[in-house]
C-alpha cells in the first residue's frame, strides 16, 4: 500500500494491524521515539484544520522525524494558481511522506497519481477522511473492544460529514453491526451510501429525526456538527445549525457503558455539560488520533 486515499483500500486485516500497533505506541512510546529518525512529513492542508493537522505533526515528531508545510492554500504557491499536481511533484523533492488535505473532492486523488512518496488523503471535501476513520476505529477498540455486534447512532449532518460516510463504509464490513442515523430530512446521508454501502452489504439501519428515541439502543453514539463551510445557503445553515444539541437530560436513558465520540470541533451540538460524563470519550479520541497516525506513518514508510 503506497497511498490512503479512501478507508476501503485498507483491509479489515490491515486495520487490525495498525491498531495493534498504535496500542503498542500507547504501552510503549519509548521504543518508537526513533523510528523515523531522518524523515521528513509535509503537510499540505489547503483548508483549515486544528487537529488533524497538528496530531500528524505531533506523530512525525514523537517517531523522531521531521515536519514541513503549510497551513492554508494563501500561504501556498496555490494562491497563485499552481495545481495540485505540480505542488505535488515539487513537494515530493523534499518529503518523505505528504499528508494533504483539499477542499475539493478527489485532489487527494489526483495528488496520489503524480507522486513519487506516499499520500495520506486528510480530508477532501465532503468525501472521505480516512485518518479520522482510524482514529475512530481505534478509540471503539479501546472502548467496546470488538467492532461487531454495535448499535451505532450518527446525529447531526449526515450529507457532508465526511467523516460519517467514511466510518459506515469502515463498520460496514463487521457483523451485526446496526446504524441508527438521526438527522434533519435535509441532511439525511446520501442516496449512494444507502445503496452502495449500507444495503449492497446486507447492513441493518433505521433513519430517524429523534435523537432521544433512539438513545437507549445506542452502543455508540457519534454526534457532528452542521457544517457552515459545506453551505451554499446562509439561511438553510441557521436554520439547521441547533437541529440536535447533547445535554445531560438527553442521557438519562442511555447505556451506561455508552461511549460518546465526536471527530470535533464542536460548536453548540454537544453542551460542555456533558463533558464531565465518564461516558464522553471525544478528547480520548483526539489523543488516539495522534497514536494511530503515527502506525500509518510507520506503516506507509515501511519501517519495521
């Protein structure tokens, strides 16, 4: 494996490798504090990111490595019209390894064909985030311990969230695996998905726009923010931005042993309420970002 463009070009195998490796990283961080000594990660973030960015700098720097890049395109030759090829190719000189993230679908894509080190897709759009699938994966290992037999309900915007599509298709390939997806009619998960995913793969799913009905089945729940820049409409994003918002009420009938996860940021969804809830587990999810992204780093440079 050269690139990670998409969750599904990793097999189920090769995720329980790297995961096994991340825990490994989280039991044993001195053994890996060299592994990259002498390699270079670039990263090209073309849209603005707070997490996934720095957890990739925090993982090349923890393995021994070194980081370069940018954090926004005006600070790139992008701002001057160079394509993504072309930085691509010029980056590629310098790097061993290029995380990228664009705000255009598929330039992850288009970046991987005209590279000569490996690409690591950090978001595109509404389309894929496979990073964050990862460090989802990981975080319901360490919480559940298994990935089959999980209720799992998606709250908010369905349509955009790159990072829902991305963990259905991931936990579409476990047994009896059931997804309970809440949201506003106007940011139900696309047609594709449903067809292409959920159905195509005999999964089970209920659509539903009332979060509190479908709390006591909930194993996991996975609430996201309305996003404002995946709007063409202000006013259809006021209107929708406060659809669902988790306050400690709202959880009187959940699961004890619920684990609430959130790829954040979040903006009003999730009431800082909730925060003292053993059961909120979104900032042990962004530690386990940096974990997992160090085995994929590992993984992609093939170092042993």
């Amino acid at each position: 494996m050269k690139h990670l463009i998409d969750i599904m070009e990793l097999t189920t195998g090769e995720i329980d490798e790297m995961i096994s490796v991340a825990k490994d990283i989280i039991d044993n961080p001195g053994k890996y504090a060299e592994k990259c000594k002498g390699k270079k990660l670039a990263t090209l973030f073309f849209e603005p990111s707070t997490r996934t960015r720095l957890s990739f700098e925090a993982a090349m720097y923890e393995l021994g490595g070194n980081v370069l890049g940018f954090s926004e395109a005006q600070s790139s030759s992008a701002a001057k019209g160079e394509s993504v090829s072309d930085t691509i190719r010029t980056v590629g000189s310098y790097a061993d390894i290029i995380a990228m993230r664009h705000p255009k679908e598929g330039a992850p894509m288009v970046a991987s064909r005209k590279s000569t080190v490996p690409i690591i897709n950090a978001g595109d759009g509404g389309h894929n985030h496979p990073t964050q699938t990862l460090t989802d994966l990981l975080t319901i290992s360490r919480e559940k311990g298994r990935f089959n037999d999980l209720t799992i309900g998606f709250c908010g915007d369905l349509k955009f969230g790159r990072t829902v599509h991305s963990l259905i298709g991931a936990m579409s390939r476990y047994k009896n695996v059931k997804f309970m997806l809440i949201s506003p009619e106007e940011l139900k998960i696309p047609e594709y998905l449903k067809h292409e995913v959920l159905e195509k793969n005999g999964m089970e799913y209920v659509e539903t726009t009332d979060l509190e009905a479908a709390m006591p089945q909930l194993d996991i729940l996975y609430m996201t923010r309305v996003q404002r820049e995946r709007f063409f409409n202000e006013q259809d994003y006021i209107r929708l931005k406060d659809s669902y918002i988790l306050t400690p009420d709202k959880l009187i009938n959940a699961k004890e042993d619920l684990s609430i996860l959130h790829p954040l940021p979040r903006v009003n969804e999730i009431s800082v309420a909730v925060d003292d809830d053993p059961r909120a587990r979104y900032f042990e999810q962004v530690l386990n970002g940096k974990f997992i992204r160090m085995a994929l780093i590992l993984k992609l440079l093939e170092v042993k």
